[in-house]
C-alpha cells in the first residue's frame, strides 16, 4: 500500500521548485489525484509536463501507484487557480 505523502515526496525531490498535492481519496494505497506546480514546467507541453512527474515516480507507476489522475501548472497557472504555493 503506497501513501500519498510519498508520492508527494518523490516529485517535490524529483522536480526543481515543484509544490505537489496528493490525495487519496478511495483510501486504498493505489488509485491517487494529484495536482503539480513546478517552473519548471513553463514553456513545455501538458504531455512532457505529465511525463516528467510519471517519470518522477519511475518504476512505481503501474505497480505499487496503480493510478494517478494528474493536474499540472505553471507558477502562472497555480496562481490563476487560486492554489496555495505550501
């Protein structure tokens, strides 16, 4: 049984800058929302944005994390959403 805060963990050391919010919402350690803010995502595609956070979680991804619906943003994004940066 995976935890959010690892995931949360792993992207926030995995990506410069990032602020991650993992839920898990059907309390079962493998199905996962998450949304992720990184400046590091400014200028790049929605899919390389994706696969940058998968990529984070590595090997993980489709064992021990069975499913993450992901949102991610910009710092202009995050901001325009009304997210907290902490």
């Amino acid at each position: 049984m995976f935890k959010a805060s690892e995931i949360k963990r792993l992207i926030e050391e995995s990506i410069p800058g990032s602020v991650a919010v993992i839920l898990d919402e059907a309390q079962d350690g493998e199905h996962f929302e998450g949304e992720v803010m990184s400046p590091t995502f400014t200028g790049i595609s929605l899919v390389k944005q994706h696969q940058a956070v998968y990529a984070a979680l590595g090997p993980r991804m489709g064992r021990e994390i069975h499913a993450l619906a992901l949102k991610t943003y910009t710092p202009e994004g995050w901001a325009k959403a009304g997210k907290e940066s902490r």
